[in-house]
C-alpha cells in the first residue's frame, strides 16, 4: 500500500490517517469490532452501503437504546433476518455506524487542520465549524463524543474506541498548535497540550449543550470564547 500524506487509507483492520503534517502518522483504529455474519446466505437483494448509512443516521440521532430495532429496519429498508446475516446483532451494526461515522464525518472535519491557512487559523476554522454544527435546529452532535457518553461505564468494545479517537484529536490538535507556536501564532507561554485538551474538552461540552437543546446564543457564545483563547 501506498502512503499518501493527508489521505485516508482503509485497510482490512484499520483506518489510517497520513497527516500532511512532517513526521505526524496516526493510526485511527475503528475497524477492530467483531462484526459477524458478512459472508452468509444469499446474494443481497438490498444497497449494503446505503443501509449502513440510514443505520449511522439512526444511531447518531437516537443513540443505541433510543433507537428501536423497527426504526433501524425501517430506515434501513430491510427486513429482520437480512439485517442479521449482513451485519449481526444491534451491537455489531451500532459498531459498524461509528466506524463509518469516524471514516466520513469525522474525518471530514479532522481534514479542516490540513487547510491552505496558517496552523492556528485551520485551529480557528475548525472551532467555528463547531459552532456552525452544533447551532443547526436538527443537530445530533457528535457520534464519538454520544458514544462515550452512552457506553461511559464500558472498558472496551466500540466504547474504548471512541475513547481512542478523541485522544487521537487532542494529538492532532497538539502537534497543529506547536506548530502554530512555531509560527510565533500563540502568546508567549501558551501550553500547546493544555490549549488541545481544553479544545477536546470545549468539543465535547458543545455537543452536550446541542443535544440538550441549549439556544444557539449560548452555544455561539463558548465557540466566540474559545475563539478569544486561540487569538
């Protein structure tokens, strides 16, 4: 296989992220949970991808206990046995809905660091695009940030994954502002670590302020702040 900086790779176990960043390589490792079934039975009669997809929706929305098998065979097309020998039991779909969630949105938006502007204003971007998100009136938050929530008392599974991935954003994060440091971009003194986290952390609350419902002022208000933080 190939690398190719600041391109997603997909391979049999992992998604890797190539970093246009010198010397920055990260593993994102989503593809790990057992998924059964993948190979039984008759040819499919169904669009494999676009029913994984309304699943991802479905999850996104409702989490895993809020989603109820008939929503998910509904929004999928399918019926019951066709949805077991595709992709497995529930858990085992809710797995395969956030790998895909990690591949295409959240990725999307890790792309955003990797931008034509300076280290610190892709950081800035990327915090509006936040802000931009979590104010639209149907916003789900974020996939990763719900499941840890939802499966907090876990140890492994898709709960430790997504535990993963926002460490793997908070590295990112880290490295884009050392470099923005560099740069001469931050104040004398700034943490580049501390200012990572307290973006992750900043993240993580917006997307409990969306999916409480808060008021799009109070939510632009964090993302003006943080913005403040990072000028």
């Amino acid at each position: 296989m190939t690398i190719q900086r600041g391109f997603l790779l997909v391979g049999s176990k992992n998604l890797n992220y190539y970093s246009k960043t010198p010397g920055l390589y990260l593993v994102w490792p989503f593809n790990k949970c057992n998924h059964h079934g993948m190979n039984r039975g008759r040819p499919r009669q169904f669009d494999e991808k676009k029913a994984l997809l309304a699943a991802m929706e479905v999850f996104w929305s409702k989490g895993f206990e809020g989603a109820s098998c008939d929503e998910l065979l509904a929004a999928m097309g399918i019926k019951c046995g066709s949805m077991y020998l595709a992709f497995g039991d529930k858990q085992a779909l809710y797995d395969r809905a956030f790998d895909l969630y990690c591949e295409t949105e959240f990725l999307r938006g890790m792309e955003i660091l990797d931008g034509p502007g300076t280290p610190l204003e892709n950081i800035r971007t990327l915090v509006q695009c936040w802000g931009e998100h979590m104010t639209q009136p149907d916003s789900k938050g974020c996939f990763v940030s719900n499941t840890v929530i939802e499966f907090s008392k876990q140890p492994d599974g898709v709960a430790q994954l997504a535990r993963q991935v926002l460490k793997r954003m908070q590295d990112v994060l880290e490295n884009k502002l050392k470099q923005a440091a560099d740069a001469g971009e931050l104040r004398d003194g700034a943490n580049p670590a501390a200012l990572a986290a307290f973006l992750v952390n900043t993240a993580n609350g917006l997307n409990v302020m969306a999916r409480a419902r808060a008021d799009k002022k109070s939510i632009q208000g964090v993302i003006d702040s943080t913005l403040l933080i990072l000028a």
